[in-house]
C-alpha cells in the first residue's frame, strides 16, 4: 500500500512481522500464520507480537492483533497521504524553499533515521504543513455534563457538544503570526512568531495523542527527502490540470 493511495482491505496482503507474521485477508477475515525465522531488524509490530508470544496468548490475542495491524495501516495512510500531497504543494509554490531543503539533504542518508533529527528545515516543512493542513481537521469530540461547565470564565449549558478543531485553532492570530501563511522560519530561526504553542496539536495531545505520530513522521521524511534529492527540483508552474478546458474552435 502507498502513501498517496488506499487499499481495500480486501486486497491486503502483508507481512506484519518481517519473517515471522505473514498476515492475508481473505473475505474480511485475517489468519495469522507463523513462521520460525531470525529477524534481524524489527518493526513497530515486533513488540505487539513478542508480547502476545512471551505469555503464550497469540491465539487468544489474535482480534487483538488484527485491530492493532489495521488500525497501524489505516491511521498512518490517513495521516500521511495527505500531509505529503500539502508538503509537495507547498513546496511546488515555493522554489527558495526547495534550495534550502535540498541543501539540507544532499549528505544524508536517506535510511538512517538518526540523520533525520539533525534535519530542522525537513521537520519545519512538515509542522508547517500539519499545522496548515492538518490532516484531521476538526476532531475530539466531547460532551459537557449534564449540569453545565464553566470553561474560561465562559459557562456552557449541559449536554453540548464541545469540539476544539485543530485548522482553526492552528489559523489563530491569538497563536500564530501571519497565521494565513506558510512560513517554515516560525520552527526554526523565527520562533518568537509562535506566540502559543498550544495552539499546534495536529496529533491531538495525552492520553489520547495519535499512536502512530512516530512511525508516521519517520515516513514523511522519508518519502519527502527521497523526492527531494531523486528530482532535485519540483515544478512550480502548476494547475489545475483536472479542469476540462475547450480547444480553439477551427
């Protein structure tokens, strides 16, 4: 499955555990089948399965293990997708930018996640991009009780739905200046223009922060810093080219 696409599920066939889980999903119903194999590196599913391994539950967690597989894919393609579509649109309307991200990653290697934290300018193109355009605009539903809540000196009636929707709280003056605009310097050698930090939670925050904002932020730069430096320069001349547009008559 790619980051700019998704699968039905019905057509997922994967390895869930690189040598040890294959995973196939056949008429909406996922076997697991194991394998005796040495694994040299792991992945993030490693651990869910080791766990269930060790206390010789794999059966009886296997529902649980379907979950976590799907909710891993789906959550990290629903994030990703179209945060890389927003991080190449801003980037195509931006040639200075693309000079500088270049630059940043001429010298990388592009498979070593370790270099990635030395990278600002990448992750500053990625919380601008989120914070622009995030990928869950509005989200965190919750209920006032029913006798009513004072929230900020402001009371709210019981039963009413309460949401907090990251693009308009990540678009406020109150956090951000020129919160309209794409400025990358405001996560790196401009932070006084970030007046509130709260108002950035693309990936909501405590208990119920994203579970996957690591591996999906991995891949982001990923997929960002193999494009960057396999094309060099991304075009900059864009339209609509999905708009159907009539010929001269002749």
């Amino acid at each position: 499955m790619g980051d700019f696409c998704f699968c039905p599920l019905h057509k997922l066939h994967f390895k869930l555990h690189p040598g040890c889980i294959l995973i196939e999903e056949r008429e909406f119903k996922i076997y697991l089948v194991l394998e005796k194999k040495h694994v040299d590196r792991v992945d993030i599913s490693h651990w869910l399965i080791s766990a269930s391994l060790k206390k010789g539950l794999l059966q009886a967690d296997k529902e649980w293990l379907n979950g976590d597989a799907v909710t891993i894919i789906i959550a990290r393609s629903d994030t990703i997708a179209p945060t890389l579509f927003f991080d190449f649109y801003e980037l195509s309307r931006s040639p200075e930018q693309q000079e500088i991200l270049l630059a940043e990653l001429r010298n990388v290697d592009v498979f070593d996640h370790n270099m990635f934290q030395r990278c600002e300018h990448l992750s500053a193109l990625i919380n601008e991009t989120v914070r622009l355009h995030p990928p869950v605009p509005a989200s965190g539903y919750r209920q006032s009780p029913p006798t009513g809540i004072m929230i900020n000196q402001t009371y709210v009636p019981g039963n009413v739905t309460i949401v907090a929707a990251r693009y308009s709280l990540a678009r406020l003056e109150s956090a951000f200046e020129y919160a309209d605009q794409f400025v990358l310097e405001r996560w790196t050698t401009k932070p006084h223009i970030v007046k509130d930090p709260r108002g950035f939670a693309p990936f909501s925050q405590g208990r119920f922060n994203c579970v996957v904002k690591t591996p999906a932020m991995r891949e982001m730069r990923l997929v960002i810093a193999m494009i960057v430096k396999r094309f060099q320069r991304l075009l900059t001349d864009l339209r609509d080219h999905f708009a159907i547009a009539s010929s001269p008559y002749q």
